[in-house]
C-alpha cells in the first residue's frame, strides 16, 4: 500500500511537472500561472509518510530545476521545505475546509517567497521583476483555487475508495 | 532526511552556479530534456488546441444578454474564427521568418517551435529542434523579425533549451547608432541595462542597439532600443534599454547555426584594421 502510494504520488509529481511547463506556459491570467508542482507536494505531502513526502518534493523541485535555467537546486530546496512544512502541519490545517484552504495559501506564499529570496541570493535578481509582488500574490490565490479540485483527487487517488469520506 | 536534502541542494546551486550551467549539472539538464521533451512536445500538441478554444469561448463574455441558440452559434463561429486567426498569426510568422534577412545571409536558420517554458520566475524556453537538426550550444536564438533572443545552452536529440538575454546573467556586446561599442545586461524581465565604458557621445531614446560582433553572437543583430537618453558622466553611460523580442509571446524562434570560430574574427580585424571587441569571451547569455 505504502509503495503503491509512493508510486502514485511520483507519479502525480512528474504529471504536474509537464503540466507546469506545458500548459500553464500558456494558460497565464494576469501573467501569472499556478504553480501546480508546489501545490500537488502541498497536496501529496498530506497523505504520505515524512521521508517520503520531502524527497518527493526534493525530487519534483530538481525535475523543475532539470527543465529550466535557474541554480539546479533551487526549486529542490523549496519543495523539500514545502513538503517538510506540510507534514509538520497537516494535523492542524487538516481540520475543516478553510483551514486546509488557508493552509495551502500560506505554504504557497512561503514557497514562493522563498524561490524569490534565495533566488536572488543565488543570482537570480527576481525581486528586479516588477510584478513580482503580483507573482507572490496571486500564485497563492490560484493555488488555493486549485485545491478544491486537487485535494479530494489526492486523497482518493493516494488512499484509495474506501476512504472517500476523508476528501477534504 | 532533511538536513541531508536541504543541503544537497545548496550543494547542486553552489556547484551549478561555479560550473556555469556546464559539467554535471548541463548533463543531467541535458538526460532530463531528453527523456520530458518529447512529453512535452506531445502535451503542447494537444494542449494548445484546447487552449486556443477556451480562449475564443471567453473572448464571448459580451454576448451573454444574446439568446442561448444564437449565443452558441456566434461561440462556435467565433471559435473557429480564433482558430483561424491563430493559424494565421502562425502562418504571418512564418513568412516573416521565410523572408528574414539577416545581416549575414550564409549563416544557415532553423526555424523551431517553443515547446515549453520554465516557471513563473524562469524566463528560459524549450524548442523543438536539437541535435539531428543540426543544433549545437551556443547557437544564437532570434525572433520571427531577427531580434535577438538568446542562446541554445543545452542540446538534446529532439530539443534544445533556450537561456533569453534577458537572464540576470545574461550580457550582450552591442553597438550602438553613434558606433561606440557597449554591453546590454539581463535584468531578469522584460527590460535591460545599456552601459557603454568608456563613452564619449551621448544616446538618445529609440536609438538601435546591434550586437557588435563577438564570441557569442554574429555582428548586426538588431537588440534592443534605448529607453532613456543619457549622456556620459565620468566617461561612462548606464541607461535602459527595452528588448526587440517579445519574451512572453514567443512561440516560433529562428536558430542561427552559427557558432564562433577564429577565422571569422580574422575576418572581422583584417579589413577595418579596428580595435577589436574587449572582453568578447566574458560575454555570456546565461547560466
């Protein structure tokens, strides 16, 4: 179960990977797209044990890293953190709906944060871009508008039909 | 397993960033290309499509008060017309990049479809030419009008990675319409820095920046174009410079398979007998 589980959520990241540089670089409102590989380990990292789930994000953040120009790494330590941070706090975001809606926001806001500040440590100048701060605002908001959709998937896809009561 | 994960990838930046873009790193860039490019070349193809039409569906928010048959009807008519429309911006594309002329007529083109790009804040592309077309590193990128772009950083079989000048990294060698030769650096977005050390003639806005012929890039490219007049103080010019190519509407490229070679830059000094361009090999498009 727990391999089948592994499995799947790899197999979800890689989904969201190619989505991520295929349809969203199209699919941009304001300019801004989802990040749906943040919010698919936001999502996956819920239903999976601790190691697991940061090496998922390590490796889903390293494919990203792989297919684009930015410091190999980048992306990788984001998501390590992202899905390290999820873990810590599932217990408590997994409550009620707006709890886990507010928790998405938050993880988002941080992950995107942190790609912009040790992104300009690492050369990056993303704080020259001026729509960053539309960047760091919206990203949040589409992924929390995403999870609706995502989070029940997730929970289906990981823990299978029987516990189609636990979707939220 | 944290530790270890958080501090393997301030390892992979550090190593990355030392390495520029090459060794390890641009050969693991390179297998990942080559195993997600076709995938992503497929999903495109059937993404796009979907795409175009939900655009013209939303293009029809100022119908609505309209009856529902007639409604549908004008969304299905106007989906097509979208359709068309989009082929027709690629087919103009095309001919524009049929009869690109480009400052050097023998260099040979590859016109290449963008396939992917990276994430919000990754300004870098994926085209759908590589090796078996003939593509190497380091070829320059142009857009459907000739205005540069950037450069191949990374080939596979199937594909190419694309570094924009526009890279934070990124600087060109450029020439400006008063002749004096500059450099134009990525800022990371959609516009540049114009430095020209030492300057002694001022530039004006609008003014054309061409590349000036270098390790990197072939000379004539067309740029960027200034964005504030400036005059030199204490013999040196820094001034903004907005770039010719649209970076977010990208969707056809042109590859110039040029590379550098010693004898061009024999050429280039022979006849003029002119100072030849400093610091041509720290020019970069990017990590």
């Amino acid at each position: 179960m727990r391999t089948r589980a592994i499995g799947l959520a790899l197999l979800a990241a890689a989904i969201a990977v190619i989505l991520q540089t295929t349809l969203f670089a199209q699919v941009r409102i304001f300019e801004v797209a989802p990040d749906l590989v943040m919010l698919t380990v936001i999502a996956v990292a819920r239903r999976l044990d601790a190691e697991p789930a940061v090496l998922l994000g390590f490796t889903s953040g390293l494919a990203m890293d792989l297919l684009g120009s930015s410091p190999l790494g980048l992306r990788a330590l984001v998501l390590t953190v992202i899905a390290y941070a999820t873990v810590r706090t599932r217990d408590r975001f997994d409550i009620n709906v707006l709890a886990t809606g507010m928790a998405v926001v938050l993880l988002s806001l941080l992950g995107v944060v942190l790609i912009v500040v040790i992104g300009t440590l690492f050369g990056e100048a993303s704080f020259r871009d001026p729509n960053v701060f539309r960047k760091i605002l919206l990203i949040p908001v589409y992924n929390f508008v995403l999870a609706g959709a995502m989070f029940p998937l997730s929970t289906v896809v990981l823990l299978g039909r029987r516990r189609r009561e636990l979707v939220l | 397993m944290l530790v270890v994960l958080v501090v393997l990838s301030f390892l992979l930046m550090t190593f990355d960033i030392r390495a520029s873009g090459g060794g390890v790193a641009g050969t693991l860039r390179e297998g990942t290309q080559a195993v997600f490019a076709p995938v992503q070349e497929f999903a495109t193809s059937v993404i796009s499509p979907v795409v175009d039409f939900v655009d013209g569906l939303a293009n029809l928010a100022g119908l609505r008060d309209e009856n529902e048959t007639l409604r549908q009807r004008i969304a299905e008519l106007e989906a097509r017309i979208d359709e068309v429309g989009a082929l027709e911006a690629e087919l103009e594309t095309l001919r524009s990049i049929a009869d690109l002329t480009l400052p050097d007529e023998s260099i040979p083109i590859k016109p290449a479809r963008v396939i992917a790009r990276g994430d919000n804040f990754d300004s870098s592309f994926t085209i759908d030419k590589g090796t078996r077309d003939g593509l190497v590193v380091g070829n320059p990128v142009v857009d459907e009008n000739g205005a540069l772009v950037g450069e191949v950083s990374i080939v596979t079989r199937d594909a190419a990675s694309v570094v924009p000048i526009i890279r934070p990294t990124g600087a060109v060698i450029v020439e400006s319409q008063t002749g004096e030769i500059g450099v134009v650096l990525g800022q990371g977005l959609a516009q540049l820095i114009f430095e020209v050390n030492p300057a002694t003639e001022p530039v004006f806005a609008d003014f054309l920046l061409r590349t000036a012929g270098s390790a990197k890039f072939p000379p004539g490219l067309p740029v960027a174009k200034v964005a504030e007049s400036a005059s030199p103080e204490a013999a040196k010019i820094r001034t903004e410079a907005i770039p010719l190519a649209d970076f977010n509407r990208l969707k056809l490229v042109v590859v110039l398979q040029w590379t550098f070679s010693a004898e061009d830059q024999e050429e280039e000094k022979a006849p003029a007998g002119e100072t030849p361009v400093e610091d041509a090999g720290a020019e970069t498009g990017g990590t």
